[in-house]
C-alpha cells in the first residue's frame, strides 16, 4: 500500500484514537455475540439456559451496537482527522477532553452493561416509559452522552483555535464537516437528556410518582432521529474526503459537499414523529409537516450520490476509461479500504428507498414495529455505515500506529466485506420480506398458537438465523483483522485527505457562518416541536407510575 | 455556488418528485382521511382504566348494520375482553384501545390495522373485514419478559 515520507501521525493523538476505536470493537464483539444468540432463538433452533432472557441479550446487543460501537468509532475517527487536519495535531486541552470524554463514557458503558446483564434494565435501547429499569441504567446513558459532548467540545475548540491562527482562510473540509456531525450531535442529545435527567431519573428513584408518556416518548425521538444521521455522517466524511484519495482520485465539489452536510444539521431533527405516526396524542397536522421535514434529507443525499459517482466517474475518465461505464472498471475493486465503503454506498440505495417507506405517513402502518424496520437498519447503520467503518480500520490503525496494511490483510479485508454482505443479504432480505407478512420485531420465538400466519413467517425467522451466523463469522474476522493491523509490520502509511479537483468553484463563505445554521437550526425545530410539547406538558393526562415487567 | 448542468437537472428531477410525492400524501391525509391513527381524542388516569367506561366493561358490541365496536384493554400480556371476537364478513370494526399499564401494540397481520396503545391516551383504528378467516391481534411493541405471547384473536365469519 502507499508509503510516503509525510510528517508521521501525532503518536499522543494516535493513543486516544488506538483507545476509541479497539473500545468500539471490543462492543462489537460483545453485541455480535448477543445478536447471534437472538436470531437463533428467534429461529426456534435453541433455547437459552433458564437464567439468560432474550430480552437481555436484546436490550445488550440495541446498547452496545447502536450506541457504543457507533459512538466510540465516530469519536475516535472524527479526532483522528480533526489531529491531521487542524493543525497537525490535537491541541492540549482538546486532548485532555478526548480522554475525559473517554473515561467517562467507559464509566458508563460498564455500570450499563453490569445493569442489564443483572437483568435490571431489560427494557431495550430505546427505554420506553413506563417501563422502569434501574436508576443506573439512565444514569449509565448519561454519562456516555456527558462524554460525548466533552468529545464533541474538544472539537469545537480545536476547530476555534485553528480559525483563529488561520484568519480568512477556509478551514480544511474533514475539520468542517466534524464541526457539523458534533453540533448534530450536542443539539439531538438535548432531548434525550432532558427525558432521562428531568423525567426518568428522577421518577426511577421513586422521587417523583409519575411519568408523562407521550412527552418522554417525543423527547426520545427528538433525540433517535439525528442519531442515525450521527452514525451516518461520518461515513459521509469518509465517502466525502477519504474515498477520492484512496481511488487517486479529486474531491468532486467542496462547496457541494459543505451545503449537503448543513442540509443534514437543518433536517435530522425535527423529524423525530415520523417515529410515532402510529400512536395518539399527537395531531395529523404536526405529524404531517415533520413528514415533510424528514423528506428534505432527499436533497443532500441525491447531491452526495451525483458527487460520489462524478468523483468516480471524472476519475475514471482521467485514467483513460472509455464509453459509459467505462470508468466503473478502473475503480480499485482489490483495495478493501475503498471496496468495505464502496460496498456501504451501493447498500445504501435500497436502504434508502426503504426509509423513504418508513417515513411515509400511510404505507408506516404496514410496517411500523414490524421486522421490516429492524431489516431496514441493518442495512442503513449495520451495513453503509458499519462497512464504511470496517473500511475505515484498515488505513486508520496503521497511521496511529506507525504500521502498513500487507496484502494479506487487505486481502481477508476483502472477504469480511463480502461475508458481511452475504450475511446481510440472508438477515435483512428475510426481514424485510416478513415484516411485509406482518411478523413483529422486537419479539422472541411464539408461534401465536401455531396460527397459519405465524407459522408461514418461520422459514423467514430460520434464514435470519443463518445470515446472523454469518454475520457473525464476519465480526470474529473483523476483530482478528484488527488483531493482525496491530502487529502489522512498521512503516509510515499517509493519512489520506482528498484534494478538492482543480476546476471547481471556491467555497462561498456562507457556508461557514455559523451563526446562521444555528439559528435556521433552532427556528426548524422551535416550529416542528413547540406547540405539539407545549400541548404535551400542559394536557391533563395523568401520568403513568412504573412497571417492571420483566 | 456552482453547480454542474447534469447536477441541477438530477436535483431538479429529484426535488420535483419529491415534492409531487408529499403533495400527494399531504392531499391523502387532510382531503381524504388517509391518514395515520388518531388525534388526541381523549385522556383517561391509566391507573383507573378498570373502573372508567367504557373500559370497564371491555367488549365487542353492534352499533350499526354490520357495524361493530371493540372496546378494549391493552395489558401485560393480553387483551381484554379474552374470548375471541366474532363478526361477520363484511363488518367494520371500530377499535377503542387503551393500555392499563406499559406501552404495547395494537397490530393484525394481513391489515393495515397498526397503532401503539399508550397509557393515558385512547388509539382507535377501523377497519371492514371482508375476509372471513381467522385474524391474530398481536402486541408489536416489546413490553416485557412474556411479550411474544401477548395476543388475541378476531374471527370473521
């Protein structure tokens, strides 16, 4: 792979980074594990020794996946690139809160996994009221968020000082669009703070008597709508800045690639009631417009596809690919840390089409709560995403490191991927196809009675099981490939930032005025939510003590 | 900003179907009522379903020519009232659902019948079962240890 003589990666820097990401795959083990067990219960092909509830593996494998895996990785990549772009490396006190920032979430990712192993917070990932687990659990998910913001905090003072060092100049487009992943981030998290700091911790303490349902449930989803796009931007940085380099290639548009990440800030969160079409308490009216809000994501991303393909296609072109689709054939198929993304991307097209099912307001009652939606994230977040980040690991260890990808790395690279993909195919196919049948998610083995629909879904739930078995193959390859890049032999690899290509405009400076997207940030969601939150707290519904039902 | 002439015309393609597309479903939901399940109809103390009508007397009962209303409670792990349901084909059903404890789901495969029951608040759904056969009731919305259990039925006859 290429070896350049550049100016060796920030040593100091590449602990924390080393730090974040072998944390992230540490979870993805532990939630690989749980995840497997799940699809072969679901399957009805084992039964769990008596103490062990499907429940808890699901509520551990929701948890570890989709909060630490994500959160850990994206930390850990976003201050790599912040380290090489803002000025070669991590200043002090951005430093000093990465760790902290680290700690703390640790902190909390233990006290979680320790309650929901003790089988006191089965109450799954997203913790609907009123459910009630432990008062550590919610305090468990606090302090992961609290580390996160001093993470995402870091950033923005790196990103500050650089500014200030850098007057009038434009700063660097791995360092712009982490700014933006992070404020996503630190405004989203507000709501889900203020539900588990003011309504759950206090109500699970037996403080207070009651929760409001309904309030808890829309601050939850102001918060788990960004999320996905907090797990989606990043690889967006990837795709963005990361893939054109790899492919020798030139970033397509800077300012294309600003404007689409601005457009993500403005329209992931106020959207969260496409998440609660299906339940009362909110009108049509107010369900409608977040319908429309959720839909102008369409934009950035019909832009980021035309940018990526030009990208490839320009490059192509230069490389002297002839007619068409000449250019396809020149794009380097054997590199693993072009093909994990590249796979991610062309994933993320059906992916996408089924999101738009999701959010539309009609066609969500055939598939709300069914395995349709759990068949649709794992392939948005556990295949673009997840891919793109395994593609990530590849470069990103040895520049922390000091090491080179070998060939024969680069090579089990290549079959992960392809694992990843044919595991993915059997699992989300199946759910997809059974959620249409009405089979619900989120439910162990039952055949309803041995009725005739139920027992029509089990072929499904059984190849389900045999996608999450291969699935699994591909994490123990993934955690034994980081193995193997830890003990890659030494060497300097490049941190690949892409170029912006020659013959594009300069970056209009509106797109960094802060200031701005903020505000237009704020009005979004101040007309999106405060009526229908001034409607929940002051209704006269009266809350609802805690229940343990599990 | 720059844009490149293919690139306007695919986001300008794009941006219009998107736009005949919400318009459509903006036109669905308002103009025709197909929309999603219930406004905020009313509240009850989810302590006291047992004893506020009418869901302390959970049941099937005819309204109308072939016109039904299913009253009925939402709990960890069924749904009251427990005998299964009987209509003839044809019938529309107005489903009152309420929970008297956690969240649960309200869904019948093979329908579009789909809503969250959540304490304090009353979803109802219709819908006209032209089908005979019988129809599983089951909670998609995991609600504890005996979740996947949590069921009923409605026979069409």
């Amino acid at each position: 792979m290429t070896t350049t003589q550049t100016k060796p990666f920030d040593r100091k820097d590449g602990q924390l980074v080393l730090a974040h990401i072998l944390f992230a795959f540490g979870a993805l083990l532990i939630g690989g594990i749980a995840g497997m067990l799940q699809g072969m219960v679901k399957g009805g092909t084992i039964t769990l020794p008596a103490n062990i509830g499907y429940y808890e593996l699901l509520t551990a494998h929701g948890v570890l996946m989709a909060l630490i895996f994500t959160t850990y990785f994206i930390v850990g990549f976003l201050y790599s690139g912040v380290s090489q772009t803002l000025g070669g490396k991590l200043l002090p006190l951005t430093k000093k809160l990465g760790w902290i920032g680290y700690v703390l979430m640790s902190v909390g990712t233990l006290i979680g996994v320790v309650v929901i192993l003790l089988g006191k917070a089965s109450v799954l990932y997203t913790f609907y009221a009123p459910m009630k687990a432990s008062p550590y659990f919610y305090i468990a998910l606090a302090l992961v968020v609290i580390g996160s913001w001093l993470s995402g905090f870091g950033i923005f003072y790196q990103y500050i000082q650089w500014k200030k060092s850098n007057k009038g100049k434009l700063s660097p487009l791995f360092g712009y669009m982490s700014v933006i992943t992070m404020l996503l981030w630190q405004i989203a998290t507000i709501g889900v703070a203020l539900e588990v700091v003011v309504q759950l911790i206090p109500w699970s303490f037996g403080w207070v008597e009651t929760v409001n349902v309904v309030l808890s449930r829309t601050l939850f989803w102001f918060f788990g709508h960004p999320l996905v796009y907090f797990w989606l931007l990043p690889a967006y940085i990837c795709w963005y800045v990361i893939i054109p380099k790899i492919i020798g290639g030139k970033i397509f548009s800077d300012s294309l690639a600003r404007m689409s990440f601005v457009l993500f800030l403005l329209f992931s969160i106020p959207v969260g009631f496409h998440h609660q079409l299906m339940e009362p308490g909110i009108s049509h009216f107010w369900k409608y417009l977040q319908v429309v809000l959720t839909f102008m994501v369409v934009i950035p991303s019909l832009m980021t596809a035309f940018s990526l393909f030009a990208t490839f296609e320009l490059n192509g072109r230069s490389k002297g690919a002839k007619g068409l689709f000449g250019w396809v054939k020149v794009l380097p198929w054997k590199d693993v840390r072009f093909f994990a993304p590249f796979m991610g991307m062309l994933i993320f097209i059906p992916a996408g089409a089924g999101g738009l099912v999701n959010a539309s307001n009609q066609m969500n009652a055939v598939v709300h709560n069914t395995l349709w939606v759990t068949g649709h994230f794992h392939l948005t977040v556990a295949t673009s995403v997840a891919l793109t980040f395994f593609g990530i690991v590849y470069w990103l260890i040895p520049v922390v490191t000091g090491r080179v990808l070998t060939p024969r790395m680069n090579r089990l690279g290549i079959i992960q991927t392809l694992i990843w993909c044919i595991g993915m195919f059997f699992m989300s196919g199946s759910m997809h196809t059974v959620g249409l049948l009405g089979s619900p998610r989120r439910t162990a083995y039952n055949t309803y009675d041995d009725h005739p629909d139920a027992v029509l879904w089990m072929p499904y739930h059984v190849a389900m099981a045999i996608g999450g078995i291969i699935l699994f193959v591909g994490v123990v390859l993934i955690i034994y490939n980081i193995i193997s890049l830890m003990r890659a032999p030494k060497g300097e690899t490049e941190y690949p930032i892409g170029e912006v290509s020659e013959g594009s405009e300069p970056t209009p400076r509106f797109l960094e005025n802060w200031k701005l997207w903020i505000t237009l940030t704020v009005i979004l969601i101040v007309i999106a939510y405060s009526i229908p939150i001034i409607d929940l707290i002051g209704n006269t519904t009266p809350g609802s003590p805690g229940y343990v039902t599990w | 900003m720059h844009m490149h002439k293919l690139e306007k015309m695919w986001l300008g393609i794009g941006v219009s179907m998107l736009a005949v597309f919400l318009v459509v479903l903006g036109v669905m939901t308002f103009s025709q009522g197909i929309a999603p399940p219930n406004e905020h109809v009313h509240h009850i103390d989810p302590t006291k379903v047992n004893e506020t009508a009418p869901f302390d007397k959970p049941e099937l009962k005819q309204i109308g020519d072939n016109e039904y209303e299913a009253v009925m409670v939402a709990y960890a792990f069924g749904y009251d009232p427990m005998e299964p349901m009987e209509v003839p084909a044809g019938a529309t059903v107005h489903f009152k659902v309420t929970s008297s404890d956690v969240v649960h789901g309200f869904e019948i495969p093979g329908t579009n019948v789909n809503v969250m029951v959540t304490p304090g608040e009353v979803s109802q759904v219709t819908h006209t079962f032209n089908k005979p056969g019988e129809y599983l009731i089951l909670c998609n919305e995991y609600c504890g240890i005996a979740h996947e259990m949590m069921k009923t039925t409605l026979v069409v006859k």
